[in-house]
C-alpha cells in the first residue's frame, strides 16, 4: 500500500493531501478529546498506533511503485472509532517514511487517504452494520479487519490508475490490472489480518474488559469473552 516516494504527479500528491486534510484535522481533535476526558485510555491508544506500526511495516514487493502488508487500522477504529484511526494512521505512516523509507513525505497524503481513512472507516462500518444484527464480537471484529485492510488496496489501486491510465484500455485497465496484482498477496494477508486482530481483541477482553466496556465494545452483563454482547455504539 505504501506508494513510493515521489511516484506519484505532483498534482495527484497535492490533491490527495487536501483531500485528506479535513480528515486529520477532524481527527486530531477527537484524539485530544479522548486523551483530556478520558486520560486512562493512554495505554490502549498506544496499543493501538504500535499494533498498526508494527503491522504495516512489514511489507511484501507488490505493484511497482509500491507493496502489500497488513495495515492493523482495523483494531483501533474498533476500539476508538475511525477519527481517531486516522491520526494514529497518519502517525504511522509518517515514523515509516522517516524512518523505514517506508512510502514518503509526497505520497503521504495519498497513503493516509487509503491506510488511515477509508480502512479504518470502512471497516467500522462493516463492524458496526454486523453487531447490529446480533452478530457474535469476534466475527465482527474479523470482518472490519478484513475490510480495512482490503478496502485499503482498492483505494489505493484507484489512486495508481489515476495517475497512471493504461494507454489504450484508459483508467478501467489500469485499475484491473494493479487490483488484480494486489489481491494475489493481498486477500491472504486481509485473511491473516482479521485472524490476528481477533486474537489481539480476545487478549484485551480478558486484559481491559472495564476499559472496552467504557468504549462500548463490550456492555456488562454479556455474555462474556465469546464477544455476544448487545450493541452500545
């Protein structure tokens, strides 16, 4: 997912960051919120930004000009809701181009638009849609991590067919062509994200059961880890 650094146009680099900005902005101030009103949630935000480092930074060559890895958006938007993803998202992909060379400063707007929005968004929605229809915890919480890290690379397959049409089948071609070659590495990892997410959600529920009860993830009189528990958000 991480697109490389200046592969992107100029202007596509410039119109992705603007597109993203409100976002951030947005979601800056719903993390300072969640941290001045609820300062116990520290340590589990944290959590959530290094499950999302350490997931995203280990990368496997894909499409030129980028990779495929998992993206670990899908936990804390579960757990914080998406605004909150976004920042975290973003954090993450600005430590990986300056540390790892992982993307890049002129992609940055590009990667946060697919890795640290949409993901997280679309994944909670999918959460949010299943436990409305009594769906059991952990399913649910497989499900959004499968849709955040897929819808991840549809959204950045749009943006490298954007940028690069193929010449004579135009932007649809192109758009099948980096889709196809992202799902070969990409649907397995979605796979293997969900399944560890879940894990990781099975640990905090027995860990943190008084701090995802406050999030609502988890309501007091469930019925217990197996994550049945009625809907609060």
């Amino acid at each position: 997912m991480h697109i490389a650094e200046g592969f992107l146009p100029p202007a596509h680099a410039i119109a992705w960051g603007v597109a993203s900005a409100p976002f951030v902005v947005h979601g800056v101030r719903s993390l300072t919120r969640e941290v001045r009103e609820h300062p116990e949630s520290t340590l589990l935000l944290g959590a959530s930004g290094a499950f999302t480092f350490v997931l995203s930074a280990l990368k496997l060559p894909s499409v030129t000009g980028s990779c495929s890895h998992p993206t670990g958006t899908g936990l804390g938007a579960v757990l914080f809701r998406p605004p909150v993803m976004t920042v975290l998202g973003t954090i993450t992909l600005l430590f990986q181009a300056l540390l790892l060379a992982h993307g890049g400063l002129t992609t940055l707007g590009a990667n946060a638009f697919s890795m640290a929005i949409v993901g997280p968004w679309a994944g909670y929605g999918v959460y949010r849609l299943l436990r409305r229809y009594g769906v059991p915890l952990m399913v649910t919480v497989f499900c959004g991590a499968f849709v955040a890290d897929l819808s991840t690379y549809c959204v950045t397959s749009v943006q490298l067919a954007l940028a690069f049409p193929d010449p004579g089948s135009g932007f649809l071609g192109a758009l099948g062509k980096f889709g196809s070659i992202f799902a070969v590495t990409q649907i397995p990892l979605a796979v293997s994200e969900g399944l560890l997410t879940v894990f990781v959600m099975r640990l905090l529920v027995q860990s943190s059961r008084g701090e995802l009860t406050r999030l609502g993830v988890l309501v007091t009189g469930g019925r217990g880890a197996t994550g049945a528990e009625a809907v609060t958000r």
